[in-house]
C-alpha cells in the first residue's frame, strides 16, 4: 500500500468528502496516556463532530522514543515483527520493530530497553542492559533487512551501548581474560575489546545505520550520560561517579581497539551512551530524530498546499523548540505557508518561543482545573473537545483563514 493510498485509508468517513479543506493530523503521543495514533484518532473524531467537511490525513509523528515503530508504520505502512528480548533488567520481553518495503527496519530502542519496562523500585543502572536493543537489530539483519533506522528514546540503560554491541557479537574482555557479563556495572572492568565477532553485515559496512538523536550530550563529565540522565533512570550520586568513570574507560577502550574516538562527539551521550556505543560499533550517523521521520513518513508532502496542520504533544514548553515533534513540524509548516496548530497537555514556561518556529497558535486541552490522573485518564476526550472548537474556529475563519 502506498503512502497516500495508506493515509487515506486511515483517514475515515472525512476523507471522502471533497470540500477542498484539507487537514493534516501530525501529533507526537501524549506520554503515559496516549499513543501517537491515539491522539490522532481522538482529533480526527474531534475534528469529525465539528461537521467541518474536510479532506483528513492522519500521520502520527514520533522524535524516535517510545511509539516511533507503530507512529511510522501507521503513516506509510510495513510488517511489525513481534520476538521475545533480554529486558533491561535481564527478563525476557516481548518487543518489536518494524520493516519497510524499502527493506529499512525501525528499531525503537523502547521496546527493548525502555525505561517503562522497569517498575520504579527496580530501576538501577549499574545493573541495566541494551542487550535487548541489540537483538532486535541481529534479528532485522538475519532477515535481511537493508538499513537500520535506531530511535533511541527512553532508554532504561547507562551502559554505553555494550549489552548491544555483545548481542551483536562483541566480546568485553577484563583483566583476568574473562568475557564480562552485561550491565553498567561492568564498564569499569574493561581490559580488551574482540569484534571478531561482529555480526557479519556490519563488519563488512554492508548495512547503514542511521540513528534518530535530538541530544548534543558527550559521553563523560557533567554533561554526559550519566549526570545528565543517569537520575531518572534511578542512579544515586555515587551511582552517577561510577558510571561516568567507567564510560571514559570504555571511550579510552574504544579508541585503543578500534580507532574510534567517541567520548566527546556531539550525541554520544545518549540514551546512557548508546550513541556511543552505535558510534564505535556500527558506523552509525547521528541524526535529528523529527528530521528523519518527517522524511520517513513524507510528512511534507502532505503538508504541501494543505489548508492546516494539528500537532500536538503531553506537555509543551521551551524544550520543544530543541526537535521536538510540534516543532519540526511548524517548521515544515511555516516553509509551505500552512497554518499549524498545537494542541498539549499542559503549557509550561517559553511556550511563546515556539511562534517565531512557525507555529500558528498553542492550545491546552485542559478544560478545567484537573490534576495529573484525571488529565492522563480524560485525554482522547478532551483531545476530542478541543479539535472540534478548532475545527469550529477554522469554519469561522478564525483560525488559519476563512474556509470555503
């Protein structure tokens, strides 16, 4: 199924009436509540109750975190294959990718290694793997899969990417000669690194990776992996030194086996080093996560002479300026000359940055006073509630211009 054939598919009954108007539904998930699909669907029904007569094209976006696989293959189509993983904490999960007809497969590293994988109490670095990670990739190129495309998002894991590269067929020696285990905890030990192993395709460079990175972290120091993101992945102070002591060993490892210097490189830091990590060992470019999947999914040309562009996020604030999904977004939005609305959550501070990025106008679905459950719980119907108040201000001309 081609792309215009799959989004008019899932568009719905607006899809087939011919007014002239056409509106693209492009949000990101709504963390914790709703799924980037879910959200589009929740404003499409919005959109629906409106009786706005409109052309609808649904392409649920993702910044390559946790929904990114299910985000694209709703958009453009492609098989979702289902294997049982090393969790983050050792356990076997069900995780997933999915292939393209192009033969690219879409990894996220959630699926495998997130950090919603591991119950509060339980999260503890030192001990937390991108085994996982790694299988999932083995797996896509036994199949033959032609290129990787690696969201990195909500990572459980500060191990700098060894647990993948050891799923991979990477062996970490210590000084003793014994092959070390996985876990954060064992980057310190790290004497000597064999990729004799190495999964054959990535060896000979035959299979691209490109990787969905929105983070200029380096590896080490109060900048890097571990200071940074270590804390919401359950890392105490002392946690915090040991980690980043032992990724500067491995960057020092890295260099000394491979020739690869990736301890300071932009991006290397994230998702507790996996940058890193994919750096070293499978050529890997970093690459901005919105950039990437706008192009994946051919969001632009949807956008391309429509009439007005809803995004949305959980939460928007100041940071969405830094590639965050409504940001890329209003960017494409703003070079076609298209309205784009954001409907959010919640609006914390710097949200007025986001209108020099293009963005039209900024929304809460809020409707009362709510606290954090109730918002989460009510979500798909407030995100009705508000998409139909647009679609009534866009009738009226309000919003993006009178509509015929």
């Amino acid at each position: 199924m081609s792309s215009t054939e799959h989004n008019e598919a899932s568009a719905g009954k607006l899809a087939s009436r011919g007014s002239g108007v056409r509106i693209v539904v492009a949000p990101d998930s709504f963390k914790g509540s709703l799924s980037a699909v879910e959200v589009a669907r929740s404003i499409v029904t919005g959109l629906g109750r409106s009786g706005l007569e409109a052309d609808i094209v649904q392409v649920p976006m993702a910044d390559g975190g946790e929904g990114t696989v299910d985000a694209v293959l709703t958009a453009i189509g492609g098989e979702r294959r289902t294997l049982t993983v090393t969790g983050p904490m050792g356990e076997p999960v069900e995780a997933f990718y999915g292939v393209l007809e192009d033969g690219t497969a879409v990894i996220e590293m959630a699926a495998a290694s997130g950090l919603p994988l591991v119950p509060e109490m339980r999260r503890n670095p030192l001990q937390a793997t991108s085994y996982g990670t790694g299988e999932l990739m083995r797996d896509a190129l036994d199949r033959g899969c032609t290129r990787l495309l690696l969201g990195i998002g909500g990572s459980a894991t500060n191990d700098g990417g060894m647990g993948m590269a050891q799923a991979l067929g990477v062996r970490f020696i210590d000084a003793a000669g014994r092959e070390l285990v996985t876990g954060g905890q064992q980057l310190e030990r790290i004497e000597r690194i064999d990729v004799s192993g190495l999964h054959p395709r990535l060896a000979a460079g035959e299979v691209p990776v490109d990787v969905c990175c929105d983070v200029t972290n380096p590896l080490c120091g109060p900048n890097g992996a571990s200071a940074v993101y270590g804390p919401q992945k359950g890392a105490t102070p002392a946690m915090i030194e040991r980690l980043d002591k032992g990724l500067d060993l491995y960057a020092m490892r890295i260099a000394m086996y491979l020739g690869v210097r990736v301890r300071d490189v932009p991006g290397a830091g994230a998702a507790g080093g996996m940058g890193a990590g994919l750096l070293a060992f499978c050529q890997a470019q970093l690459k901005p996560g919105i950039r990437e999947l706008t192009a994946l999914t051919r969001l632009e040309e949807s956008i391309r002479g429509a009439s007005l562009v809803i995004t949305g996020e959980g939460r928007t604030d100041a940071q969405t300026a830094n590639g965050k999904v409504p940001a890329g977004i209003a960017a494409l939005g703003q070079q076609h000359g298209v309205p784009v609305v954001c409907l959010s959550g919640g609006l914390g501070d710097g949200v007025e940055e986001l209108y020099a990025h293009g963005l039209t106008a900024l929304f809460s679905i809020a409707n009362r006073p709510l606290t954090l459950d109730e918002a989460m719980r009510e979500g798909a119907a407030l995100l009705e509630q508000a998409a139909e108040n647009i679609a009534r201000l866009y009738a009226a001309g309000l919003v993006g211009g009178a509509a015929s």
